[in-house]
C-alpha cells in the first residue's frame, strides 16, 4: 500500500513529446529540413551520426517517427481517455519557417498546430509548447552555422512572435528552448546548437578541443539572449502566458566523505542545474562563471545591452527533466570493471545503492525530492517536471498484451517523492512523464527503447503499421490523474 499524497488542486498531470521524435512527415505540409533529419540511427553500442548529405540507403529517424502528424487526433483522445491536463509537445521551427530565416511563415504548418492544439482542448487538455526541441532548421546550420552566429537570435525572435501571435489564445504554457543546459557537452554542439561538430558521430564522451568548447559556450550565450528577447515578446503579447526555462537536470553526490568527492559534487551540481538557471531565472551568469571561463580559456563576447535583455527576459517558471543521479570520483574506484554507468546526458561512477534501466541508467527516485528541494531553495519560483519516465524493451506477453509494471514501479516511486518534495513545501506545478506514447529514441536513434503509456508498432528499422495499443500503465496512470496522485497502487 503506497503513502497518500495531497497534491494541488489543478496539478498539470500529463506527458510529453518532442515533435522531431514523433511527427514525422518531415517533408510534407511544406516543411523544411531540420537538423535531426541529418541524424542517423544508432544503438546502445553505436553512436548516432550527423551527416552533411542525407545518405542513400540510411535510415533517419526522424523523417517518419511514429507519424504523429497523421495520428494527432488518435493520440490526442488517447491522452484525454488517460485524464490528461496537460500536453507538452514542440513545435518544429522548420515546419513554421522552413529555411529558418524565411520572411513569412508557412500556412500548411500554422494550420497544423492549430489542429494539435485545438484538439488537446477538446479534451480538457492544456498544451505546454516547447519552441525550440532540437529542431533547428538545417537552413540556420548551412547559412551560419546554427547558433555559432548572432544572425540567430533575430531570427528566432521572430519565429516566437510568430508562433505567440498566432496561438496566444491556445497556448498558456511555453518553454523556450529544451535542455538548454546541454550546449555546455559535446554532443549538444549539432543537437542543441545546429553547429557543425568536429567529429562525425553524438559521442557523449568526445573529447573536444577548446576552440570548438570556445564556440560552444558563445552559441550558448546567443540562446540566452534569443530566450531572454522571446519571454518579453510573449509577456507582451499576452500577460497571461507563462514562460519558463527547461534545464536537464542532474542530481550528482560525491563518492565518498573525501573533500575533493564533495567539490567535485558540488562543481558537477552547480554547473550542470544553475549555470543556465541563474543566467535565466536571475538574469546573470552565476559567481562560479568567471573562473570556470579562465580556466577553461572561454572568452564569451557579451555586450551591455545583452546583460539588459537578460536582466528584462527572466522566465515564470523553472522546468527541467530527471532520468537519473550520479557520482562524482576524484580517485580511482577499484570494483569489478563495470564501476561506470551512462545516462541520458550524464555519468559517474556507479553507485551500489541504486539499480538500473536496460540501459544502464541508474534509477533514483530521492534524488528527485533532493533535486526540487535543492532547485526550489535557490530560486523560490514554481517548478515543473516536464520529462521523466522509463525507456525499456517492452516484450508483448503470452496473452498479447504489454504488462509493464517496471514502468509502474519507477512512476510511482517518482510520483511519490514529488509527494515528499511537496511535503517539504516546494511549489510544484505538474508532471508531464516523457514519452507518453512510444517514439525515437534522441540518445540512440531506436525504437526499442521505449517509454509510453501506449506502444506503437514501429521497429528500430522503420518497419510497422504504427498502430496503437495500450499497455499496462495506462489505466495506471489513467487512476493516478484521477485522483489527483492520491491513488499509486
């Protein structure tokens, strides 16, 4: 029997998409290409590549998906049959402006959005819109090399206009840009920048040189400013909306009560959770900036009237993903060989209280109440946990059906500790668990790692029908949304 929790009333109970791992029909409606569409597959033992090209005979991920632009509505009154109150799902920047820097917007896409976000309401559902999801358009990369270039900025300003004008009285919700924290690693040089990186595959562990950790760190600081710019476009449109930031964040505890385990903890914490926080919901870079800049020979090019924009653009609200925790080691670890463990964007050292996921992910869900009670100590503003979930082979049992109570198991141990934080007194606004129904992979390319409430038949090769089935943890969830959390057995 599970603990009772009292969550808010008008908790925003839901899930969440990224459009280039679900829509699919990447050239149809007028779209453009984005940068995802030059990301191949891969596995848990092959990186994904970017590819200048797209190449022949290689299987792209992104260019069908699940096809939710042709199953919008199916999923849609599937998500309304769960309860749903909230949606979040991304708008592809290249859908709207196909070459990213296009004077006028492109109808077909504007009408489709429209579509998505009339349907959620006619189940009672709240869209919260990501604008920016991994999903530059190819053209902003071709032209200046994604957000290596301050030409950018402008052009993503008007492509949140545009996207504020013409859904202001569908969207609320609105998040700038996803896991905007991931343009400080390596891989998020294509993914979260659109710039063109120094090695052909998403390595997470690449190594990179500093001249391209310099560029790296200064497209950074264009997004800032484009975030900071679109918020005030947004408030003034409508003083309604509420805007926040999407941070992927990171709960990491040093290895041992050595000092050197705890620095380091507290360096992993402090640049992965505020770096990007403090610049966005303070308006500043953070105290511990400057020497991290000398040391790593990083010389960002900020004028005045950036710092005004930054100090004018802080967000309403801080959102962020949670998968996993981690360990910090100064010192060799001696165990068995296997003392590393991967993530979705980070690693360690392996801590032996936790278990994993398939994918070596480690599963903790106090870390989650240590991370809101950490976040909400430094920033008193409502928080939002719009990614969290299971990625896991899913094995259709002898009765044809998908019995996942693992996913179960990690939802409710999640569920509970947002409870706990609560308890604790942090102001947490809603849950919207990655994936709700089955799409791409963004770390791997696969299908096989999968997250929803729903399967979708589509193999990690492109082959299904994509038809939909319900698993277990739907009506799970379906009861949880019901009772407004109170309810996890």
């Amino acid at each position: 029997m599970s603990k009772t929790y009292q969550f808010p009333q008008g908790f925003l109970w839901g899930g969440a998409v990224a459009a280039n791992q679900c829509e699919g029909a990447w050239k149809e409606g007028g779209k453009g290409e984005s940068v995802p569409d030059h990301i191949t597959a891969g596995s848990i033992t092959s990186p994904r590549r970017w590819t200048k090209q797209i190449e022949a005979n290689t299987y792209y991920p992104s260019h069908h998906a699940v096809d939710f632009y042709h199953h919008y509505e199916e999923d849609i009154a599937l998500m309304g049959e769960m309860g749903f109150k909230c949606f979040r799902t991304s708008i592809n920047w290249a859908r709207i402006f196909p070459n990213g820097y296009d004077d006028n917007p492109n109808p077909e896409g504007i009408a489709f959005y429209h579509k998505v976000f009339q349907c959620c309401h006619k189940y009672g559902i709240e869209p919260l819109v990501t604008l920016s999801h991994y999903e530059l358009p190819w053209g902003l990369t071709e032209k200046y090399n994604g957000w290596a270039s301050r030409d950018v900025i402008d052009h993503f300003v008007h492509y949140a206009y545009t996207c504020f004008m013409e859904y202001k009285d569908e969207v609320k919700y609105w998040l700038t840009f996803n896991e905007i924290n991931c343009a400080m690693m390596p891989f998020g040089t294509i993914m979260g920048l659109g710039m063109v990186p120094e090695y052909p595959a998403m390595d997470f562990k690449h190594q990179e040189s500093k001249p391209q950790m310099q560029k790296r760190f200064q497209a950074l600081h264009h997004q800032f400013v484009a975030s900071a710019k679109a918020v005030q476009v947004g408030h003034a449109i409508n003083p309604d909306f509420k805007i926040g930031c999407m941070i992927a964040g990171h709960t990491c505890y040093p290895y041992s009560c050595n000092p050197k385990d705890a620095l380091a903890a507290q360096h992993q914490n402090n640049m992965n959770n505020y770096f990007c926080g403090d610049v966005q919901v303070r308006g500043e870079y953070p105290y511990f900036a400057k020497r991290y800049f000398e040391d790593n020979d990083i010389h960002i090019d900020i004028t005045e009237n950036d710092r005004i924009e930054l100090k004018r653009g802080t967000v309403d609200f801080y959102s962020f993903s949670y998968y996993m925790s981690s360990v910090a080691a100064t010192q060799p670890v001696e165990t068995k060989g296997d003392d590393k463990v991967g993530g979705n964007v980070f690693g360690g050292v392996k801590n032996p209280y936790l278990k994993a996921s398939d994918w070596g992910w480690q599963i903790d869900p106090e870390g989650l109440r240590w991370y809101l009670n950490d976040v909400y100590g430094r920033y008193h503003i409502p928080l939002m946990i719009v990614e969290n979930g299971l990625g896991a082979n899913d094995v259709r049992s002898e009765d044809g059906k998908f019995h996942d109570t693992y996913r179960i198991d990690y939802l409710r141990s999640h569920i509970e500790q947002m409870g706990e934080a609560i308890k604790d007194g942090v102001d947490l606004m809603g849950y919207t668990m990655w994936g709700c129904f089955d799409l791409v992979s963004a770390s791997t390319g696969e299908m096989k790692k999968r997250y929803g409430f729903v399967y979708v038949d589509r193999d990690n090769d492109g082959n299904g029908d994509l038809h939909r089935e319900k698993k277990d943890s739907f009506d799970w969830y379906k009861k949880v949304i019901a009772s407004n959390g109170k309810d996890l057995d």
